[in-house]
C-alpha cells in the first residue's frame, strides 16, 4: 500500500507543473492554417481580436479595425461573417465602430460589438459604448453613452467585452487600459435583457474581485461567469450576484477567453513573459472549465522574451468542429488551428 501511495504521489507531482504552473509543454496537437480568410475587395486585415461563432457553428464572425488600428474614417464594414473556406459572406457596421474589441453572438444570433477606442488616435465622438446588432447588421441596442467615458449606470470607459446569459442578462467587462495614471473603471456591470442597469461589482486593484484590465468574459453551462482579469494574470471566476468563487494562474494572462458546450475552456494568451508574467509563455491554452486542468498549450509563432508588444491571438474562438480561431492584434492576422 505503501508503494502505491508512493506512486500515485510521484504521478501527482509530475502532472502538477503541468495542470497549475505554466503550461508551455502541454501538447500541440493542432496545425496552423494561414490566409484562411479573405476580407471583402481584397483589403488587408487590420489589428484584430474580435471573434465568435455564429450559432450554426459553421460560419464566424470576426471584426478587424479597418486595415489599421483604427476605423475611424474608413469607409469599410469591420464586422464580417465567414463560411467555413474563409469565404466573406455578409458584413457591416461602416462609420459606427472605432476600435472593435469585444464579439459575442447569443441565442437569436444577435452580434454584440465592444468599442473599446483603446489606445489608437480617436476623436472625441467616438467609442465607450457596446452595440447589439441583428444577423443582418441593424442596431438593435446601444449600452452606453457613445463618445462618452464614465462610470456609474449609464456609461462605460473602454469596454472590453459582453456575453449574454440564458436568462437574457448582459454581462459587460469595464474597461480597457492599465497605463500609468490611466483613469479606469476595472469592473463587472450588469444589465437586464432591455439594457436596464442591474448592479455592478469590482475595483482597481489584485485581492479577490478587484480588477486591473478586465478584458475578456465567458461563460460554462452552469452559469458561472469566467473574467480575463488580464493586468493581474489570471482568471476570476464569479457567480451571477458577483459572488467570487475561484481564481486561476494556469491559463496564463488572458486576453480571450471562449468556452465551448463542452466545458472546454480556451485562454488567448497574447502578453506572457519574463516582464509581464514569468514562467509563462505566449499561446493559446487549452483545458477544463470544469477542474482547471490545462491539456493543450498552441504556442505563439513570435516568442517575446524581451517584452517588446503583443503578438499572436487576443481574441479565440472554436467552431462546431473543433477548429480554433486566433485573432491577433499585433501581426494583424486571423489563423486557424485544425486538429493532426
């Protein structure tokens, strides 16, 4: 009995690093295809980390900021839905967003845009606001003030992102941005189906649900709420009422987050380094919403050791074949993972 405690004991402590401290060696069991979409009239992507699946699970929606980092006087649809070859079937949204972060699709296949604004040049005017737009691109709601920044019931500075729950609640991450003596809002707010101001909870800050750059949200199938609490380099996770319930290292410094009807949980990791985050490296991890083991780790194709910006995909996503979608900010790219 003895030996067999022993070796249960050496298993654990060698699957340990790999399920809590790091993650850089678990598998790569995918392939990378490049190029595989092709934006409308042949224009080039912009940075991007807008992306979600439609709720047929074959088509995607991604947002990219018009050929730059910016749309603002582009005449250009940022938001564009693809089949399956890559193929721009549908797009809008010309002239209303300026930096699209945030994409979420719900139930009625209703697609949800963050305007972050971010760090690009923006007029006044322009962005802190999340738009719901039907299949077809008609504005159905706005959240926020536009061109506006604030905090209390009615305004945003740079949201991040929003998901939609079962019930109809909206779930908003406030906001982008950690630069020194960046005045931001770093918390949770929460609406009711018709926009309606519910609650909020969270501060600046790193104990349990304080925030430093919330900047991606999702959701498992019992409901409880994933935060990229990505300043801080970890995972919160909240009941509904903003009830903490855990806090997770092992998916890196999320900058997306996307959890698929299986409880898979996937965390772009676009900022690990030696500076920022060390032990960690950039990627996409792969694991249990469930048990937070990680089992996959898609490794960044530009390693940044000397903390130079961000690389690989902010935002990820997975179809209903099990391809994952990164979008990437800094190559200004969108490539997609297929299993060996």
């Amino acid at each position: 009995m003895n030996q067999l405690l022993m070796k249960l004991l050496l298993m654990l402590l060698t699957l340990l690093p790999l399920a809590l401290h790091g993650e850089n060696h678990a598998p790569n069991p995918y392939v990378t295809i490049e190029g595989w979409a092709k934006l409308p009239d042949g224009r080039q992507w912009g940075a991007t980390s807008a992306i979600y699946p439609a709720n047929d699970g074959k088509h995607m929606w991604i947002a990219d900021r018009c050929g730059s980092n910016s749309c603002v006087e582009s005449d250009v649809d940022p938001v564009v839905l693809f089949d399956q070859a890559g193929n721009a079937v549908l797009s809008f949204g010309a002239g209303m967003i300026a930096w699209p972060h945030g994409l979420y699709v719900d139930a009625d296949d209703n697609v949800w845009v963050a305007d972050a604004v971010g760090y690009a040049a923006v007029p006044k005017g322009w962005g802190h606001v999340i738009y719901k737009f039907s299949p077809k691109g008609e504005l159905l709601m706005t959240l926020g003030q536009k061109g506006e920044s604030g905090s209390g019931k009615t305004k945003f500075r740079k949201p991040s992102d929003m998901l939609v729950a079962p019930n109809g609640d909206i779930f908003v991450v406030d906001g982008h941005g950690s630069a020194p003596k960046e005045k931001v809002n770093n918390r949770v707010v929460k609406f009711n189906s018709q926009g309606s101001f519910l609650m909020e909870w969270g501060s600046s800050g790193s104990a349990n649900g304080e925030f430093k750059d919330p900047h991606a949200l999702a959701m498992d199938s019992t409901g409880r709420l994933f935060v990229g609490d990505r300043g801080n380099s970890r995972i919160q996770i909240f009941d509904q009422m903003g009830e903490h319930l855990a806090t997770w290292t092992q998916f890196g410094r999320p900058s997306g987050l996307f959890i698929d009807k299986n409880d898979v949980l996937y965390s772009a990791d676009s900022e690990s380094n030696a500076k920022r985050n060390q032990g960690y490296q950039r990627g996409i991890r792969i694991g249990s919403a469930k048990d937070g083991f990680v089992t996959a780790f898609i490794p960044d194709p530009e390693p940044d050791p000397d903390n130079k910006g961000t690389s690989a995909a902010e935002g990820v996503a997975v179809d209903a074949f099990g391809n994952v979608y990164g979008a990437e900010v800094g190559p200004r790219a969108v490539k997609k993972y297929v299993l060996k």
